[in-house]
C-alpha cells in the first residue's frame, strides 16, 4: 500500500507488566522477529512499533514495554505517565495479562486507569497453550474489562480471534479527500520553537484558507496557500512533554510523533541549533523514512550562532554524521523568532514533495541501473543477473529490480542502487524503495 493512499492509520498499543509475553505477541501480529532491536544501519533505535493489517484493515501496532512498577506497592511516577500517555494516543488498547500467574496488583492497578478512558480495551489473556488453560482465563473478568480473550502468543492460538476484535474496535481509515495541499508536520523536541515556528509562517504574508478537524482527537489542521502552493500544517501540539515529566517519556512522545508523521506528506524536522540533534531527532527521522515520508531539517535559533563561512557546512556535515541512514535531506538555516528564511521551509517542503512525486520513464531507469551493475554487480552464492528495473510507485518513489538471485541484491547493495539513482535524478528529501524480484 502507497503511503499516500493510506490516510492515517489507527494506532493499537500493547499494555501490560513485563514478561506477560507482550513483545511476542507484538511479533506474532506482525510476522516479525523481535519488537526490540532495528538493524538498520546508522542509527541504533527501539524498532517498538509496526504497520501491519489484518483483514484489509491496516493499522499501526505499538509494544509499549514493561510497564515496570517504581516501588513495591505499585504503578507510580512515570509508570503511570507512560500508561496514561499509551492510553491518550491509542485509538485502541490491547491489555496483555498472564494466565500462569493470574490477575496482579499491578494488573488491577492497569485495568483501573484503563477503565477511567473512553478508549476501546481488549483484554488477551496470553499463555493459554491448550483447552485446559482456558478454565483460568475466567478470574480476570474481576479486571472489569469485559470479557478475557484467551491467547497464545507462543502457539499463536486465538491470535486471529483477537485481531477480528482489534479491526473492530478501531476506526476505519477515512478516504482521501481530494487535494487540499501539501500536508506538512512541523515535529522536533520540546523548546526548539515548533509553536513559534508556525505563528511565524501563518503570520508572515500569508492566506489562511480554514481550520478543519484532524485525528479521532480533533486537533486542528491549518490550511494555508504561499505563493500559489496550498500547504496544511498537521497538528503537532501533542509532541510536548507534559510539564510535570522531567524524563522518562520519549517513548510516548515519540508515538505522538508517529501519528503526526503517518498523517503527513512532508515531515520538517526542527532542530534547536544550539543544541543540535539529539536521540530523539534520529527516532523521528527513522519513523519518517520508514513511513516513506519526505524530511526537511530545519535549524531554528539561527540567529544564536556565531557564524564564519564554513558555519553552514559545518551543520550539514553534523546531520550527514548523525542521521547516515537517511543522507538525502536537505537543511535550512531559521530563526523562528526573527523570521529568517521560514517561508524557505515551505518551499523548501513543496520541493521535496515534488521530488518524492518524481516518475522517471523505464527506459531511462533501466539504463541508470545497468550502468550501476556493471560498475558493482551484485554478488550471491554466484554473480547475480540483473535482467531490467521499472518504477512502480511514487511518494516514496518506488523501483522493482528483477533479477536471477532476489537475495543478492541486499540491503547495503539496494542502497548503493538507490544512491546512483539520487546522482542521476536527485530525490533530494524523499526515501527510495527498491523491491528485488527473482525472474527466471
């Protein structure tokens, strides 16, 4: 599914103490491996969410992690802040609990706080291996949760029952309306002046069109037009921290992001030039690129930097080095609070749309990737045939290689093609996806 035709996906968190078995059933749902580590290359990030879909119906999963008890008398400090974050973002709740164990306090203390929402919760009561496990299942109906749902994450027994109840309990995605502008997030961390940012560009010289509903939680988009180009600025007020929270909370923080990312077409990453990118910045940049979004870098607090002319090299060198696994992105150098080059973000973000909406005719993809065979052909249990390449899709620009041998075009040598494809037609700020496909 293109990323543009898919709208915004519902998101359905998994919740519940450590070792309940939520990770695995996060990789059951998924058909992945392991809820914990990306072996991306270039940046070392918690891979703890998925699009995955299930009976037509797509929508993000979420393995929240242990939710670890601060003391020995239950959920307190961030515990509760991370449950109470998991649970505002969710459009769904999955509630994992442990039939060897039986209900806990720190289960009864979840399922009190889950009860105060007005989210959708289902209750997977995971490790019911056989039919005689299912005989325990029932003494967490004094959870107040509605009905147990018996599972094994292991086995993978009562995993479809559950998920038939999960596309139930989420809304649908709405189809595209048309096109209303060019949908651009302005993300980054706390104080790097997201808000003054966007106060900026709609005060400066520029038609408001409306402001209409976005999410299930109504925040509100921004339409705008510059310059001819209709632009909507996504709502992005759900990244702040919450002020009692002095750490702890990336984790949630970084899912109100995803939902901003998967909802635009162009993500703007604000960075405090002062300070420079942080942890955080690479986890939003990796959730963009692995959406297929395009990334624009945007140092704010420019005019708070003692500059010489090799100051702005300097910067683009730095996001090189930090972000290696997306090396495509263009910067712009801003001061929110002066007004220095805001409305280049813009443009700058029409550009990079344009860009990631490029289609490049056959004939000339295929010249452009033989070329680069013949410089590095691709090596498997033997030298691999490159046979001809086609563009099949476009924000992300996609390309499906075929070939004699799928598995020797890898990642590392998808990512060589992909950048002999930025050397001949730019792309500048946009992923590229190359698909290989054995072809006898």
């Amino acid at each position: 599914m293109s990323s543009d035709a898919r709208g915004q996906l519902p998101i359905v968190a998994i919740v519940g103490r450590p070792n309940v078995g939520k990770s695995m059933l996060f990789n059951r749902i998924t058909g992945t491996r392991t809820a914990v580590v990306d072996d991306q290359p270039g940046v070392t990030r918690d891979r703890n969410y998925h699009e995955t879909e299930w009976s037509g119906r797509p929508f993000v999963i979420v393995d929240t992690g242990g939710l670890v008890p601060t003391d020995q008398e239950g959920m307190s400090g961030m515990v509760r802040v991370q449950a109470e974050s998991a649970i505002e973002e969710a459009d769904a709740i999955l509630f994992v609990v442990d039939r060897t164990t039986g209900p806990s306090a720190v289960d009864t203390e979840i399922a009190s706080l889950l009860r105060r929402s007005e989210k959708p919760i289902l209750l997977a009561v995971n490790k019911v291996d056989g039919a005689a496990g299912e005989l325990d299942v029932h003494e967490f109906h004094q959870l107040a949760l509605g009905d147990p749902i018996p599972v094994s994450a292991l086995h993978g027994r009562g995993v479809g029952d559950l998920l038939d109840l999960v596309i139930r309990a989420i809304p649908e995605v709405p189809p595209e309306e048309g096109e209303p502008g060019i949908r651009v997030a302005i993300l980054g961390r706390p104080n790097v002046g997201k808000s003054s940012l966007v106060n900026r560009i709609v005060g400066q010289d520029v038609v408001i069109v409306d402001s209409s509903p976005g999410t299930t939680r109504d925040p509100i988009d921004t339409a705008l037009e510059l310059d001819g180009q209709r632009y909507v600025l996504v709502d992005t007020a759900g990244l702040r921290k919450k002020s009692r929270v002095k750490r702890g909370v990336e984790f949630f923080s970084a899912m109100r992001a995803l939902r901003a990312v998967e909802r635009s077409d162009v993500v703007v990453l604000v960075v405090d030039a002062t300070e420079k990118l942080s942890s955080q910045d690479a986890r939003i940049a990796g959730f963009a690129e692995e959406a297929g979004k395009g990334i624009v870098i945007a140092f704010n607090k420019w005019d708070l930097i003692e500059k010489d002319e090799r100051t702005a090299g300097e910067f683009v060198r730095h996001v090189e080095d930090e972000l290696s696994f997306v090396p495509y992105l263009p910067v712009v150098h801003i001061s929110a609070l002066s007004g220095q080059r805001v409305r280049r973000v813009l443009t700058i973000a029409r550009d990079v749309y344009e860009e990631a909406s490029k289609r490049i005719p056959t004939n000339e993809v295929n010249e452009t990737i033989l070329k680069a065979v013949e410089r590095r052909p691709p090596r498997g249990g033997h030298r691999a045939n490159v046979l001809y390449a086609t563009q099949v899709d476009v924000r992300p620009p996609t390309f499906v290689v075929f070939t004699s041998d799928a598995g020797a075009v890898d990642h590392n040598y998808r990512r060589y093609l992909a950048n002999q494809l930025r050397t001949e037609y730019g792309f500048v700020g946009t992923p590229i996806r190359i698909i290989a496909r054995k072809r006898r």
